[in-house]
C-alpha cells in the first residue's frame, strides 16, 4: 500500500476525507485536503470516502 495522494485541482473542499480518517491525519488548508504523510496508516478510509474521486491510492 501506498500513502493516497490528493489531486488538488479536483479536491472540492467537502471534507468528507477528514470525517472518514481514522488516524485524523487529513486536514484542509485553503478549502483543500491535506495528507499529513508522518501519520497516515495507508487504510485508503479517505479514498473510498471522497466523492470527487480525487483521492487515489497507487
């Protein structure tokens, strides 16, 4: 597993990721999702959450 990456442009400001974030590593800065990589778990919570589809787990 890898750590999800957000695509920016896409990322609608819902916040949905931060609500589904186990380890509360997502936050928003600028009405944009955040990944603190340091603390993320690689669970993939936030990508099946995001209704933009702009969270992608390689």
């Amino acid at each position: 597993m890898t750590i999800p990456k957000i695509d920016k442009e896409e990322c609608t400001g819902c916040e949905e990721c931060v609500d589904a974030c186990p380890a509360e590593c997502i936050s928003m800065k600028d009405d944009i999702a955040v990944i603190n990589e340091s603390e993320c778990t690689e669970c993939d919570a936030c990508v099946d959450a995001c209704p933009a589809e702009c969270i992608k787990s390689d």
